[in-house]
C-alpha cells in the first residue's frame, strides 16, 4: 500500500514538472514570435525611412546635379566633337571623303554598341545600370579625347602627313559616349524623384534637363575652337580630357546609384500581419 502511494506521489510530481516545461516553453515561443515581430517592423521602417529620404534627395539634389553634370559633359564633348574636322583637315588634309568615312565610322560603332550592348545591360539590370553605362561612356571620352592629343602630339613629330591609329582609337572613344551618356542620364533624369512630382511633370524635368545640355552644346564649340587655335589641336583635347575625367569622379562620387531608381514608401513591398504571423 505504501509503495503504490509512493509511486503515485511520483507520478503527479512528474506530470507537475512536465506541465510546467510545457508551460516555460510556450512562454518561450511566444517571446520569441513577438521578438522576431518587432524586429521585423522595426526593418520596415527603415526601409520606409531610407526610401522617402532617397526619394527627396532625389528631387532636391540630384536632379540639379544631374543637369549641371549634363550641361558640363556636354560643353567639353560636342566642343571636341566639332573641331574634329578642323583636325583632320589642318593635320593630315582630309578631303571630304575621308571627313565623313571617319564620322559614318562613329556613328555606326556608335549604333551597334547602343543597340548590342546598352539595350542588353539596360534589359538586365531594370534601369539600376544607367549610372554604371554613364560611367562607362564617360571613360571612353576621356580615352579617346587622350588618343586624339597624342594624335596630334605624333603628327607634330613626323611629317608624314598620315595620321596614326590613335586617331582611330579616339573614334571608337567618341563612340562609346554617344552611345551611353546622353541616352542613360535621360533614363536616369526620368526616374529620379519621380514620386515626388505628379506624372505630368516628367516632361518638365526631361525638358530643364534637355535644356541644359542644349546650352552646353551651343557654347562648348566657342570655347573649343577658342582654345584649338591659340593653343594648338594637342592643348586642346588634352584640356578636354582632363575636364571630362573630373566630370566623371563628380558623377560617380555624388550621384548614388540607388536614387536613380525612383523608390518611395508605396513601392516597399511591406509583409502583412497574416505572413508575420506566419513567419513566427
């Protein structure tokens, strides 16, 4: 008798302690559902936070930046651009022939790279590669603006009257940024702050931004040809590609590519209480 009171004694001691395991470990569940549910809205939030912040820099700061930088690459590329000619002509006495072989060659190196390469990274990369395209071209400005000095600097030393492959190399330089610049920083103009103006406005700021790189393009050649024939072809792009270098560390120092792509609090995907729930 007093070993089967004995057991029992047992028994209910153990189904007490198992009851109160039970019990610790459903508390323990529950805080830890609740811990994972605030971290989580505490992560939205900041995603929340970040996205309206970028959104008004956007609006308030790259979008002026983002003319200024298009007004100035365009003042020192088309003034490049246009005293090519000048170039060919004075240097190595193209005729007309040769002037628009040498353009038909950058504009259809141009045409290929835009419509096989840019198209494809662009497709890939859902707008997030503009600024890396824009980096891209600009590069190859500065490339080819050199190749173009040393051109100069090599019809300077020999008398040949030829030019050398340098010319060439600049040429595909040129190409390069047709292809990109100017296409990717209107994509870039037409996503940053988006939100933050109604979809009608889009053509305002496509047009302060078109309007800004029409000025440079008018007073680059001025400054240009200023330059080309009181200091000489090799003073002259060896200018232009100094310019366009720091031209592009401004753009990739100040320009980050996450607010290229317009997104603002509406556009974070938020996870409803039934898949937090869920998720705990």
């Amino acid at each position: 008798m007093a070993s089967t009171v004995s057991t029992q004694r047992r028994s209910a001691a153990v189904a007490v302690h198992d009851s109160d395991n039970n019990s610790g470990s459903d508390d323990d569940m529950q805080t830890q559902a609740v811990a994972r549910q605030a971290a989580e809205g505490r992560r939205i939030t900041r995603i929340v936070f970040i996205a309206l912040l970028l959104d008004i820099l956007s609006f308030t700061i790259i979008l002026p930046l983002l003319n200024m930088v298009h007004f100035a690459y365009l003042f020192f590329f088309s003034g490049m651009e246009y005293t090519l000619t000048f170039l060919t002509h004075d240097k190595f006495n193209f005729s007309n022939m040769q002037q628009g072989r040498l353009l038909g060659f950058i504009g259809i190196t141009s045409t290929i790279l835009q419509g096989g390469y840019v198209r494809r990274v662009k497709g890939k990369s859902a707008g997030r590669g503009d600024k890396s395209l824009v980096a891209q071209g600009m590069v190859g400005c500065t490339l080819g603006l050199l190749s173009i000095a040393l051109c100069c600097i090599s019809a300077d030393k020999s008398s040949d009257g030829n030019p050398s492959w340098w010319l060439w190399a600049g040429a595909v330089g040129f190409a390069v940024a047709s292809a990109t610049v100017v296409n990717c920083l209107n994509s870039m103009v037409s996503l940053a702050g988006a939100s933050q103006q109604a979809a009608g406005d889009t053509g305002k700021r496509l047009g302060d931004f078109r309007s800004a790189g029409q000025i440079g393009r008018a007073l680059g050649p001025v400054f240009a040809c200023s330059v080309y024939w009181l200091s000489g072809a090799a003073v002259c792009y060896l200018v232009g590609a100094v310019a366009v270098s720091v031209i592009t560390l401004v753009f990739v120092a100040a320009i980050p590519a996450t607010t290229i792509v317009a997104t603002s609090a509406k556009d974070v995907a938020i996870p409803s209480p039934s898949r937090l729930n869920k998720a705990s």
